[in-house]
C-alpha cells in the first residue's frame, strides 16, 4: 500500500449507488449507523433516473409487493409533483411511473434526511480481507487512494464487484453462454396522449397484450386495447413482430428493436420514457472497452426510432427529443452465488419462503437478439418470496449483495434486476447490517432472520399478505 494512502472509518460501506445501492444505504441510516455509499458515476440513483417504469413493485393484481425505502422515494416524488404513479400495460405487469427529473432530488433528499455520506465519480480497487471478513475497501478518484475500514460491506454495484474481490464465488450467464443486450433509454415531450391511444385502441394488433391468463381473464386484444385507452396513460408495448414495426423493416428503415415500450414521465410536460434500443453481441458489462464502444450506436438507435415515432405513429407528429439516460443500461454480468439461489421455477410459481426478506412481481424477463425475448408470466398474477439466503454470500462473514448481483440463475436474476425488487433487496441488507452491528455479530448469518423481518415490517416493507 501507498504510504500517503488516506485512511477513512465508517460502520457501513454500500458500494454502487443505483436503485438497490440507494435503499440499501438509506436503510442502513436509518438504523441509525454511519453510512458511506460509493458510486462511480456522477449522480446517485442509476436506472431510477433513466426515465423507465419501476418494475416488480406491484404484482399483475396490482397489490404492491415492495414497500419501505421504495416508497419512502415515491412519496418524495409526490410532494414535488414528480409521481404519476401505478399503471398496467394489460401485457404481463404493473409498474409505477416518476419524473426522473424529479427522482434526482427525491434520491438525495432520503438519502439526506437518514445522514448517508455520498462519495461519487470514485471506484472500488481493491479489498483487504482477513479470512472469511473484509476488513476493508480501497477506493479510487481524483483525490488518490483511500482505504475505508468498517464493519458490513454491502455489494450493490450490480456486478458483485466487493464480493467476487472478497472471494466470493460467482456465475455468468449459462450452459447457452448468452448476454442480455445493452439498451439506452430516452425521452420525448409534447406528446400527444389522445391520438396515440386512439391509434392503440384502434390497431391492437400492433400492441404486446394479454400474455398471461391471470391478464387476459378471458378479454380479447380489442378490450385490452380499450382498456389502456380508458387508463389515460400513454402505457404501450409495441411488439417486434407487430405490423408498425414489421412494415418499418420491410422499408429498409434498419429498426433495430424487438420492441417500443412507451411510459409516461412528465404530465406537465407531456413526456415519455421509449425503451428500443439494443445491442446484443454478448457483451458482458464489465468489460468498460466494449460498453464504450456501444454508445454511439445506442444513441443512433435512440434517434431512429424517435424519427420512426414521429413519421409513423399518431401523437408524435410534433413531439421533440428531450433526453437520455445518463449511463447505459447492462442487464447481466456476475450472479453471486449465496447460501440461497433463487431459481425461474421460484419466480413462475410465485413460491413463498419461511425467510423471505423481499419480494419481486416482475415476469422472467431476458432479452435476446433481434425480436427474440423470453417472457415467462407469474403464476396468478402473483409475487415471489426473495429468501435471506439470496443475499449472503459464501465464503463471506460481513458483505451482503443486492440487486442484480444476488444469488439466482439466469431466469431468476431475469426478474429481480428490475428496480422494484433491488430497492427491496437493498431495504434488507441495509437492515440487516444495522441489525448486526448493534448485536456484534461475527458472521452475518447469526443474525435471526425473525428479527430481521420484524424490524422490516416496522418500516413498511412488504413481506406476506400478498398474492
């Protein structure tokens, strides 16, 4: 080590400071222990600032299955007119809409109010360990290197970056050796709410819809087209294989998306979220040469499909390209492999557990090449049970993970990457470091997973009760 490294203590570290990283950091505030939440980039909060819905927060029955820290935000989002809230595509699942715009500020204001220490534009190099414990992290930025010690380490970076360092052990992708595709969401205002749902209503044809029986109940596209359009909400999927973006093809228009969900942002400004673009060449996310190298063509996807948009579909005659996601999107990198793994057949049978500590309502949920997806629904419209065991790692006595990092297979990873179930995670492990401070656990698996959820209860979080 560096004779000038600089030394730094805290009682938590989170590193990543996206929408599991953010939980997890404020939780572990609000416990009331000295908090230090690391991002590489220049603004906490990641794919909540994209634009894109918050999945996995409510089931297709529309019960909300994740609580606490969650919801903590969206109250924020609403105090400041930023939430429009719960909305149902009629395809597989309901999310909940923000103002991303508005969801910086919300991120830092809870972040705030439970005295979390932000550093960002700074990068985990490396981790001290003595035996199964990591004692601590050595950071990276403009200012040198800096050593921080401290008691719980929580891995949300999305990539397992502290665990896989620690020695943890971890898995990519499968037998297939395939890559979920990179996206970049954007955003257009001055759209037209009327006319486009009036297009929706009129051509269901073009639309994803019914793709569960628990959705379906029984309706035909026709009356799911029609209950979108009763909804209000610009709230579309447009398949790949549908007739609007099958004739773009035929005209050499080199669309390259299986798909145009659209999402409301702003009323006021009558925006929305578009997430099209892809690029599927099984990049894995960690390489930084590769992602680089995407983002020009992502960008190029964005205006193309925003051209088709606006020459192709009503409602968007004269709308205008308003922004784009601060950061590429990476759907799968490392899963870490914990004393639980959470598998697809868990998630489609909506299976419940004896140690759940969070939830998730998203479908499996892969993205391939081309207009491939898998899309596998939840039985009944129902959750799945996230079990304790999902986020401690082996081999590991003080680091817990959260987020798309947490012990699943391919399938189960597929549906608890969305935001919802990451902000639940991160509520848990969050809790839990809290919890095993205060009673000086050796090893997080001391820790009664009882008293967990108890203490998860307490602030909302949503456990049980639920389909």
């Amino acid at each position: 080590m560096s004779r000038n490294m600089k030394h730094r203590h805290f009682e938590v570290v989170v590193l990543g400071g996206g929408a599991a990283g953010v939980a997890a950091a404020a939780a572990a505030g609000k416990g009331g222990k000295r908090t230090l939440l690391v991002e590489a980039g220049p603004m906490l909060g990641g794919e909540l600032l994209s634009g894109m819905s918050i999945d996995g927060v409510l089931n297709a029955r529309g019960e909300w299955v994740v609580g606490g820290i969650a919801r903590e935000l969206f109250d924020e989002c609403r105090n400041m007119d930023g939430f429009i809230g719960p909305l149902h595509d009629f395809r597989l699942i309901c999310y909940v809409c923000c103002d991303p715009e508005v969801m910086k500020i919300a991120v830092m204001r809870v972040l705030d109010r439970h005295r979390v220490t932000p550093l960002l534009y700074t990068l985990a190099e490396d981790v001290v360990t003595d035996g199964n414990r990591v004692t601590g992290v050595i950071l990276v930025n403009k200012s040198g290197r800096t050593l921080v010690t401290a008691e719980y380490f929580l891995d949300c970076s999305g990539d397992g970056d502290l665990a896989a360092m620690a020695g943890a052990p971890y898995e990519i992708s499968d037998a297939s050796g395939e890559l979920q595709p990179l996206s970049l969401m954007f955003r257009m205002s001055n759209v037209q709410n009327q006319p486009l749902l009036d297009f929706a209503r009129r051509h269901p044809e073009n639309l994803a819809l019914g793709e569960s029986d628990y959705i379906r109940g029984g309706r035909t596209d026709a009356e799911l087209a029609e209950a979108i359009q009763r909804q209000g909400q610009p709230t579309l999927f447009f398949k790949g294989n549908g007739p609007l973006i099958q004739q773009a093809i035929r005209d050499e228009e080199h669309f390259p998306t299986a798909l145009i969900m659209i999402q409301p942002t702003s009323s006021a400004r009558r925006e929305v979220c578009v997430n099209a673009t892809r690029v599927a060449r099984n990049i894995l996310g960690t390489d930084s040469a590769a992602v680089s190298g995407t983002i020009s063509e992502l960008m190029e996807q964005a205006w193309t499909t925003a051209e088709f948009l606006r020459k192709r579909v009503p409602g968007f005659e004269n709308a205008t390209f308003a922004g784009i996601a601060p950061r590429v999107g990476i759907r799968e990198t490392r899963r870490i492999i914990g004393e639980h793994v959470l598998t697809g057949e868990e998630v489609i049978n909506a299976s419940k557990h004896k140690d759940v500590v969070a939830k998730g309502a998203q479908h499996v949920d892969i993205h391939q090449d081309g207009i491939r997806q898998v899309r596998i629904p939840i039985a009944n419209g129902g959750s799945y049970d996230i079990p304790w065991g999902c986020l401690v790692p082996k081999k590991l006595a003080n680091v817990l993970v959260a987020g798309r990092c947490l012990s699943a297979t391919r399938e189960g990873m597929g549906t608890a990457r969305t935001m919802g179930p990451c902000m639940a995670m991160g509520h848990a492990v969050g809790t839990a470091a809290a919890l095993g401070i205060e009673s000086r656990f050796k090893d997080v698996r001391q820790l009664p997973v009882l008293a967990l959820q108890e203490k998860l209860r307490e602030q909302g979080a949503v456990l049980d009760g639920v389909h």
